[in-house]
C-alpha cells in the first residue's frame, strides 16, 4: 500500500539478453498498468535483486556472462522469495525440470502469445498476493499465540483447562507460586485431587454442573491443598467460563480461573472475629456476650432451669497499669483472663465486658449456691500471684455481683443492671468478696451516687480542664494535630482521668453539657493557636448520648462558627457502638458534618463491632488503631492485625491513626507498613497546649532518632 491508502502497482523485472524482446515485453506489461524494469543480463539482474527485489521476475535462461540458472541458484542461497517465470527458448527436459528444481515457479516457451504471457504473469502475482497473505496470516498467528503464552503464563491467577472428568489437560506456571505445584504433577490429575477435605462435596457439585452446557461465568469459593502440607491452606475464587472449545478427539474442554482470595478470607475472618471478641484477651465481647445471655433466657424459660450472670471487677488493677505501664497492664488481663477460663465449663461463657471488667454466664445451673461455689473458685485461683516476667510479683483480687435468673430479672438487661449493681455493693467494702444481688440493692450505689452528685456541681463549678495528646507524621515527626482530653479537677480525689467519671456521666445524661463544654474550650484553644501552627488539627471524642440527641450538629456548626474555628480542620471521634445502630438520623447526622467538611473518625478501630459494611454506608474519614494492637505489634501472629487494618483503610481510601504508640519498635513497625499518623506516649503525655506546642521541635528529633 501507498502512502495514500492506494494499492501499490506491481513491479516486474525482466532479465533478458535479446534488446527487442526486453522492448517488446515492457510495452505489454506496461499496457497492462505494471511497473517494469529491465536488465539485459544475469549480472545486472542480481544487482536489481539485490537492491530492489520486485515482485516477479521474468528470466531468461540462456545468457552469455551470468545465465538464469546462475540468477535461481543466486536467489536460492540468499533466500530471496521472489516468484520466478522463466521464459526461454531452451524447451528440453533437463532444461525444464532444472530450472523448476533451481526454484523457477513457472516456464514459458519462446515464442510466447501476449495473451498467455499475461495470463501466465497475472496467475505468478496471484499465486505470490495468496502466499504473502498465508505468511501474514501464519506470523499474526504465531505473534497472538506468544502473547496468549505470555498473558497466560504471567497471569496472577491459575489458569487451568480440565476434561469432561475433571482432570487437568492444562495449567499455567502460577499454580507453582501459589499451591508449589509443577504443570506436570498435575497434568491428568483430577481436579478434586487438590480440594481440601471439607471442600470436596461443594467442589463436586460445582464442576459436575460445569461440565454442562451454561451461558454464564459460574464460581465458587474453594480450600485448595498446597503441594507441601507445611504451606498454609489458600482459599481461591474459581471460575469456569461458557466455551465451545474440545480437543482433538472432539472431547468439550472446561477453562477455568481460580483467583487466590486468601487475603481477602483472612481479612473477613479477623472482622468477623472482632466483631464479637476482645482482641487483647480472646474472649467474647459484649455484644457475643449479649447474644448467649439470650439464648439462654430462651432455654432457661423453656426447660424451668436457673442460670447466673456474674459481674467481676479486677481490684488494685489500675494501681499496676498506672505504676507499671500499660504494656504491663494488658500481660496481666490476659493472663486473669486464662485463669478465669480455667474455672468455669465448657458450655460457660466469660467476656471482657471493658477496661478490667469480666462478665460470665453459667447456664443451666440447679441453684445460687452453685454460682457462689464458681465464684469462689475464682476467686482462689486470683490469689495466686502473677509473674509477667521481671521482678514483679503482682496480685490483683476481685469483687463479684450474681444475679440468679428468674429471681434477679427475667430479661437480658435486668440481670447485667442488677449483677453490676451487686458488684459494686461488693467494691465498696474494700475487700475482695461475693456478692449476690438483692431486691433491696436497687439503685445507685453509694460510691456512684456520690460521684454522680459531685459531677453536677464539677460542672457548675467548672472544674474540669482540656489536656492535648499529639498527632505525629510517622515519618517526618512533624506535629500534625492534637486530642483533646478531659480531666477532673477533683476538690478531694484530685485530679480524675475519663475512666473514672465519664460512664457515670453518660448513664446520667450529664455527658451532654460535659462534651459541649470539652468541645467549646477545645476550639477555642486550637484557634488560638493557629496564629503560629495554622494547620494544626483538633480530634474530639464525642459520646453517642451526645449524637443521639436532634440539636447535636446545630451545636457543632453553632460552636465552630462562634469559635471562627475552620470545619476542615475538626475530627469527631465516634465509638464503633454507634456504628453498629446504623441508625438512619445518626447517618444524616454524621452525613451533614461532613458535607461542612467535619472529619468523622472511628476510635479504638477494632474492639467492637465495626464492619466494612458500616464503614462504607458512613461517612468515615479515619481509622484509630486501638492501642491494644499497637502493644501487640511485635508479638507473632499478631501482626497481621494490623496489616489487615492498614490494607482495608488504604482500600477504602481512609486515613489511619495508630494510638498507643510508647516505644521506637513500635513506631518503626508502623512506619515500614507506611501508618501516616502516630500517637502515644513515645511522642509525648497528655499535656496543656501551650507546653506541647513548646515541645514541638522534640517530634521530628524523635523521629530521627528512631
């Protein structure tokens, strides 16, 4: 083809000794619209041929320097494949056939018709046009199946080709990286053969219906056996495709895909798993705990037997975690929690309700009596001390609340209230003890009442202040931002963490002014201090009491608009409880802050009930790493918790905050999985504003040092 799109015109040499004839045959072709070009002998010809090789080559045989065997046997050693019609005078049999041997493509005697010299040159181009298409079509061919080869063989997925009985008549080199077989163990191999056990009736179903007609991709989840038993069990998504496609024998084959979900079955598994467990300990949650309180209501109405709900508080708990640290603190709860494990039945279930509070159900038991013989139990085996390595010889005591069912309450809230209440009936006498829940208990206990009536006149008296935990960038230490933290200027117990005021704060509503009023001094203290750090970021944690009320998000926008203070630049921080309600006002609520451009964080990310479904039906801006994972970072097998975490954030294109941060492995840790924000006590305590700001050049130091 031209440059235009136009078809070439074919050129024709034509080798002749004889002047006349070259003149003669020229003019004929030209005629017919061929290019000709001509050469007077077999010298000047291979010259031509050399150069320029053209379409078709009219040769003569008989010439006096070079003759056209010469020119044939020329062409052959250099492989040109150019079609050859000698046309000579020479009519004999050697002559013939040698030629035709030497490669000529056709033979025409002189003298010659014009009208078969053109027949003859028009079959010769057509015969080349066909062969040069074959050769065209042969070499795209052998181009598409290197790429097939090549796609197929580099594809991250196993690619595979079975008969109608399943066994394989091919498989690509991935299954080698993936299960460490080779493409020959598995050739004539079934494809059940490398199912796990418990996989194997789902998998024989799925390719008996393979093997029939279908219109559509079919798939299915299957356990495949790695080659080495060493390898851990891989979960893969496999799919057979609609083909007509058989073999030699005219057999229908089945093609195939299995994609390796492992990672994506092992994060479902660890969300499935937090959802209703405490990672720290292992055990049931409060929600799992919920649940089997539940079912055995149910049964226990059903069959007329008793059951026992027990609220168990750690004692001296929080003088350890306080003294010691709270690396220390978490060792010693899951190691509590494997004694209590040892003290009940198998069909019993112990929780970690929260901080170093225990809840357990003993089902079906025949009286009160055999709760108190559990109880006591337990607390025996609290009073052997507990070693964590070091020096240390720690003791920790408990006190216990039972509530017995029916007597106690028939419903699953009644008896948690009531066992709660006899727990601190219990605490409130200072020693370690058990106690079982009474009607004339009702009520608040002394200690909560009293807090509860100093919390009121704290708030009329303003006697709580806003401390500041900083925000890090994990690689360059820079200040990024702060959380704001409440503390309780108690005029008798001093100064009072959240831990010891906020549950009884949001039990009596009071939550509502303390969070407006720990929210109010915040942005005013951020705004401040954006005249020397304009950037710097504000998180606050907001109680669910607070977001459940309908004049929430008028008093956020209400107090950033009094404050002057920029929308962007605020992180609500939301517990994953209220994600579980899903509740479709929390949703336009969450939704409204953030189209003012308020950040929705989820704090301590992983200790309850979040789950991928929740976080992509809210507007979620950030995970926060609960510091349980952090501590744990550089234990084995716990790891992957993290990483599951990070991933699934990237995934949904969130931002993530690892808490807990206190020592340089940790850090490093978190920074080679590339976590941008970091906070902890390795950076720096909770502090007021004016000193943290102060101590902000400290950040990147630590960070270098690191």
């Amino acid at each position: 083809m031209t440059e235009s799109g136009q078809a070439d015109t074919p050129r024709i040499l034509v080798v002749d000794d004889d002047p006349r004839l070259l003149e003669s045959v020229r003019n004929l072709l030209e005629l017919q619209s061929f290019t000709v070009e001509t050469a007077p002998g077999g010298g000047s010809a291979i010259e031509i041929l050399r150069r320029a090789p053209p379409d078709l080559l009219l040769l003569d045989l008989s010439m006096p320097d070079l003759d056209g065997r010469d020119v044939l046997r020329f062409m052959q050693a250099t492989e040109l494949n150019v079609p050859v019609v000698v046309i000579s005078g020479n009519t004999s049999v050697d002559d013939v056939a040698g030629a035709l041997r030497d490669g000529a493509s056709d033979y025409l005697k002189k003298p010659y018709q014009p009208d078969e010299l053109l027949a003859t040159v028009r079959n010769a181009l057509h015969k080349k046009e066909l062969e040069d298409a074959n050769r065209n079509m042969r070499a795209r061919l052998e181009r598409s199946e290197r790429l097939h080869r090549l796609i197929v063989n580099n594809s991250p997925d196993i690619v595979f080709i079975l008969d109608r009985k399943g066994r394989f008549r091919f498989v690509n080199s991935r299954v080698h990286e993936l299960l460490g077989y080779s493409r020959q163990d598995l050739l004539d191999t079934r494809v059940l053969d490398v199912v796990e056990a418990d996989d194997q009736e789902k998998a024989e179903y799925f390719f008996e219906q393979a093997g029939r007609s279908h219109a559509h991709i079919r798939s299915v989840e299957l356990a495949l056996k790695p080659r080495e038993m060493a390898r851990t069990r891989r979960y893969f998504e496999v799919a057979v495709w609609p083909t007509a496609a058989s073999d030699d024998s005219g057999e229908a084959l089945i093609y195939g895909t299995a994609r390796d979900i492992t990672d994506r079955k092992e994060s479902e598994a660890f969300i499935n798993f937090q959802a209703y467990h405490d990672l720290l300990t292992r055990l049931p949650n409060r929600a799992l705990f919920r649940d089997r309180v539940d079912v055995a209501i149910a049964h226990a109405q059903r069959h007329g037997h008793a059951l026992a709900v027990m609220f168990i508080d750690l004692n001296r708990f929080k003088v350890i975690n306080d003294s010691l640290g709270h690396t220390i603190g978490d060792r010693l709860l899951q190691a509590v929690a494997q004694r209590l494990l040892g003290c009940i039945r198998k069909g019993d279930t112990l929780s970690r309700f929260g901080g170093d509070e225990f809840t357990l159900l003993l089902p079906d038991i025949s009286d009160q009596h055999a709760a108190v013989q559990v109880a006591e139990k337990i607390l025996e085996s609290l009073n052997t001390p507990f070693h964590l390595g070091g020096d240390h010889e720690l003791y920790v005591g408990a006190s216990i609340g039972i509530a017995i069912y029916p007597e106690a309450g028939d419903t699953l809230e009644a008896l948690i209230r009531h066992a709660d209440i006899a727990m601190y009936r219990e605490k409130n006498t200072g020693k370690n003890g058990i106690r079982v829940f009474a009607p004339e208990m009702h009520g608040n206990t002394p200690h909560r009442l009293q807090l509860e009536q100093d919390l009121r006149r704290a708030l009329e008296r303003e006697e709580f202040h806003v401390l500041y935990q900083p925000q890090v960038d994990g690689e360059t230490g820079q200040l990024l931002g702060v959380e704001a933290l409440i503390r309780w200027d108690h005029p008798d117990r001093g100064v009072l963490g959240p831990a010891e005021f906020i549950p009884v704060a949001e039990d009596t509503r009071l939550i509502v002014d303390l969070d407006r009023a720990t929210l109010r001094s915040a942005l005013s203290d951020i705004r401040a201090a954006h005249q020397c750090s304009p950037d710097l970021r504000l998180a606050v944690n907001l109680s669910p009491v607070l977001i459940e009320r309908d004049d929430f998000v008028d008093g956020v926008l209400g107090l950033l608009l009094e404050t002057g203070f920029p929308a962007e630049l605020l992180e609500i921080e939301i517990t994953e409880s209220l994600l579980i309600s899903d509740a479709h006002d929390t949703v336009a609520k969450l939704n409204r802050l953030s189209d003012a451009g308020v950040q929705i964080a989820v704090d301590d990310f992983g200790t309850g009930y979040s789950s991928l479904s929740y976080l992509q039906k809210l507007p979620v801006h950030t995970l926060k790493i609960d510091r349980s994972f952090t501590h744990t970072l550089c234990t084995e097998g716990e790891a992957c918790i993290v990483n599951a975490i990070i991933s699934m954030a990237r995934g949904l294109k969130m931002n993530i905050v690892a808490e807990g941060v206190e020592t340089p492995p940790q850090q490093d840790y978190l920074r080679r999985l590339g976590c941008p924000m970091m906070q902890g006590f390795l950076f720096g305590h909770p502090a007021p504003l004016a000193e943290l700001l102060q101590q902000e050049s400290a950040f990147g130091r630590q960070v270098a040092r690191s």
